[in-house]
C-alpha cells in the first residue's frame, strides 16, 4: 500500500512540475508571435460567455481561491492600481498576454499526453497531468476571459 501511495503522490507532484514547466515554453512562444497578424483575433477570444455557463464551471470558486490566496500576488501587473482608462487599457493587455500564455501552455501539455500514452512512458502520469492542465493552464484563461468582459464595460463607459 505504501508503494503505491508514494506512486501516486510521485505522479501528482511530476504532473504539478510538467505544468508549471511548460509555463516557460508558453511564455516564449506567446512572446515570438505577439506582433504577428493573428495575434489580435486571440486577444477577443471568448470560451465562455454566459455568466451561467462560468457559475456552472466553478470560475467564481477560482476566482475566491485567487484574490484570497499567494496566487493572486502571482503577477503584478494584473491588479488595477488606478481606475483610468489608460490603466484599464494596460491592465486589459497584460491579462491578455498571461491568457494566451496559459493557453498555448495547455495546448502543449494535450499534443504531450498522446505522446506519453502511445510512448506507454509514465502512463500514471497522464491523468494527474491532465487535472493538473485543466486546473494550470484552463481555469486562469477563463477568469482572464470572465475578467476582460468585465474590463472592457468599464473601458466602453470611460470617456478617452
């Protein structure tokens, strides 16, 4: 039993490193295609857009988790230190940035999880990686989505 145990928590803490590992490789290609063409059809992206559809996701519970835990000291530049239209702006494009980031990160991590399972390397390895990918690089796109929706309604009311 003991073995077993220690595979398991072996498995989730390996899936928790991968995910946070990948961060770097979705940094860099985020940051080699941010002045491509294509970039700005990304930065309107919307997954979801019901606010019930985000109830039902459990976005709220992430975002609770986040503003009342280390994770929202996480990156700075994604807090509203001003409330003017220039602040909104950068805050809007830095959130934009971090979103993309994350979802090029999880797009990664699911052309990896075929590769482990046909491989058959690790294959302990593939659902903690998955949950662990959901939860990483799915979720704070999302709230970063929820987040921008809301931005741009008080960007649209401020005068330029």
């Amino acid at each position: 039993m003991g073995f077993i145990l220690h595979m398991i928590l072996y498995n989730i803490f390996t899936a928790v490193f991968v995910a946070f590992g990948f961060s770097v490789f979705g940094l860099l290609i985020n940051n080699a295609i941010k002045h491509k063409r294509f970039y700005n059809t990304l930065t309107n992206f919307n997954f979801v857009r019901q606010e019930k559809a985000n109830r039902i996701l459990g976005i709220f519970v992430l975002k609770y988790i986040i503003l009342h835990s280390f994770w929202g000291k996480f990156n700075p530049l994604l807090t509203v230190k001003e409330r003017n239209r220039e602040t909104l702006i950068q805050v809007r494009k830095e959130m934009t940035y971090a979103e993309i980031s994350h979802l090029i990160c999880f797009i990664l991590i699911l052309l990896l999880l075929p590769i482990l399972y046909i491989s058959n390397y690790r294959t302990g390895l593939i659902i903690p990686l998955f949950i662990c990918n959901i939860i990483f690089h799915l979720y704070p796109p999302l709230l970063q989505q929820y987040n921008k929706r809301r931005l741009d309604k008080i960007i649209v009311r401020m005068k330029p």
